[in-house]
C-alpha cells in the first residue's frame, strides 16, 4: 500500500480566471492572480490500495456518489500514469472551515490531492509540476500549491501552464479578507459551466480579456509598491467587470443574489464614511472584503449589523501546501 497525506489552503483570485482556450488541459484564456487564505483549508489522504476494486472518496466522513468520485477517478488517472501503476485509491478528504458554512473548495481540494498522490506515489514533483498537475484537476488548484499572492501564467499547453509566487515583500501580511457567507436558493451554475457559456455566448467577453493585460500589470505594480488604495480598486474592479459577461450569455446568469448586492452597498458605505475596503465575488453569491487589517475589527463590525456572526469568516494571508 503507498499512502501520502497533505494539506493545500484555499485561495480567492483578485484578478479572475474565467473561461478556458483547452477543455481537456484545462488551459485558461488570461493569466489570474491571487491570494492564499489562511482561513479554510482540505487535508487529504491517498492510499493506493492492491486490495481495491475501484477508487473510493470519503468527503468529511460521507462516501461521495459516481460523478463526485468519477473526477477524482479522472484525476487519479493522471497519478496512476505518472507512476506507471494499475492500482485503485482510496481518497480521505476533510475540508476545515470555522463554521458549517458548507462552503466546498475545488481549489484547495483538488491541490491537496494532487500533493497526497505525489507523496504516495513517490512521485517526486517539486512545486512547479505540483502546480502543472494540480491545474489538470481544477484551474484554481494550480494557484493554491504556494502561499501569498499568486499569478497563474495562463501558458499555451501543459507545460507552460503553471502558477508561481509573486516576490514576498510582506504586503499580504497587512491585508485581511472577510469572507460574507450568504445563503441563496437559486440553483447555482458551475463554475465550468458558467465560464464555458460565457465565453461561447457573451458579447461582453471579448472585452473582459482585452482589458485584463492592463489590470494584470496594475495590480502587480500595486503589491510591489504596496498601494492597498490601487490594489483594492483593480480587485473590485477586476471582479465586477467578469459578472457582467455572464448578463450578456446566452441564456443569462448572475451569482449575485439580493444579499449580494446588500454586501457590496455596506462595502461602499463603509468607504464613504472612510474605512477603505473593496469586495470581489466568485461563481457564488458570497461577497469576499478586502480591508486592511488594521481595519478588519470595524468591517468585521459594521458588517454584523446585517449579517449573522456565523456567516462572517475573517482571514489574512495564508501559506502554500503541506505534506503531512
Ligand atoms: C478564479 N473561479 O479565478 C475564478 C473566478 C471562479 C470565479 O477558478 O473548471 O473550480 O475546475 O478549472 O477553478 C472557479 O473555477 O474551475 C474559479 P475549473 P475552477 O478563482
């Protein structure tokens, strides 16, 4: 039996990755940037098993049905033929989050998985290829495979494509991200649905990805100079301009739900009445604010007048994956 345990921690992208030129690769259109949380993170352990018949996928103690094992499978498979075996996994999974939030991660899943095989499988990829094979699972996983902030260089195949950390200057330490946690009937579209519509329908998405060179070289001017004013404004901005493609798919969507857009009026409230603070929002309804965090106690505040303290999560910055 070959086992391997590992941890990877969640990450929110600040400048966002939507939509894919290679399906099967799962090469994105633009490069994303990000940053590493340290709020919410997935332990998982791989075993390969002669014993077993078929890939197993226990999630926080519940066995997962056919389709939610079958991408697992899928992506044992890359595993498997790294490794040059046949044999079947077992995969244990917990995802830690400071309240029942139910909120699921493919980012930090799917780079925690791709860590534990790599341990098990003695496959002896270094960080790089971690994050190469990480992204065959799930884009965003390729970016969770190291700490701070992040940018996935979109590439042009399966080489090319990879994340790596931007030069640390301590910036990500003075920032703080309040997680809104708002709970929303609608049925959701998945993220790889939603982004595959957007870019075959939108006629918003061709000028989503010709303004993204200039937001991408903003934002990097904005860490390396630690300007939190510029970084909060092409954050917002950034985010706000990829929900607008999806009004323009054909049929349309949103993730914005009325609780939504009630977070994002309190965020620019609170910068009227002068605590700076941005939001940006992913293929959900929750709203994600970015303050500093000497400002965290009075968002964190001001937002418990509208929303129950068991749906505010606050993080700061948090570290790469982990072997356990
Ligand atoms: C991001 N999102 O950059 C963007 C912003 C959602 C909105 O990456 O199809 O789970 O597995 O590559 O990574 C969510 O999409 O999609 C995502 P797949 P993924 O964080």
């Amino acid at each position: 039996m070959h086992t391997g345990k590992a941890r990877a921690y969640t990450n929110i992208a600040l400048i966002k990755y939507w939509g894919k030129k290679d399906e099967e690769l799962i090469l994105p259109m633009n490069n994303s940037l990000s940053l590493t949380l340290d709020a919410f993170y997935t332990e998982t352990t791989v075993s390969f098993d002669p014993a077993l018949q078929a890939d197993t996928f226990l999630l926080d103690g519940q066995l997962q049905n056919t389709a939610a094992t079958a991408k697992i499978s899928r992506f044992l498979d890359l595993l498997r033929e790294l490794a040059g075996t046949k044999l079947r996994a077992a995969v244990t999974s917990e995802n830690f989050v400071p309240t029942a939030a139910g909120l699921a991660s493919s980012a930090s899943g799917l780079a925690a998985l791709a860590a534990a095989g790599n341990a098990a499988l003695q496959l002896g990829l270094d960080d790089s290829q971690l994050s190469r094979l990480a992204r065959r699972g799930s884009g965003s996983a390729c970016r969770s495979i190291f700490g701070g902030f992040v940018e996935w260089e979109q590439g042009t195949d399966d080489i090319t494509s990879l994340a790596h950390p931007l030069a640390a200057n301590g910036f990500e330490n003075d920032l703080a991200m309040l997680f809104v946690l708002i709970n929303d009937k609608q049925k959701d579209v998945s993220s790889r649905d939603g982004m595959r519509r957007t870019v075959a329908t939108s006629a918003f998405y061709p000028g989503w990805l010709a303004s993204l060179p200039e937001d991408l070289a903003a934002i990097k001017q904005a860490i390396a100079t630690q300007d939190f004013t510029a970084l909060g404004r092409i954050t917002e901005a950034n985010g706000l301009k990829m929900h607008a493609t999806t009004l323009a798919a054909v049929p349309p969507f949103t993730y914005w739900s009325p609780q939504s857009l009630l977070a994002m009026d309190l965020v620019r409230q609170l910068r009227a009445t002068g605590t700076e603070c941005y939001f940006t929002m992913d293929a959900g309804p929750n709203v994600k604010v970015l303050c500093r965090r000497q400002d965290e106690a009075a968002v964190q505040q001001a937002f418990s007048n509208s929303f129950s303290s068991d749906r505010l999560i606050l993080a700061h910055a948090g570290p790469g994956i982990s072997y356990l």
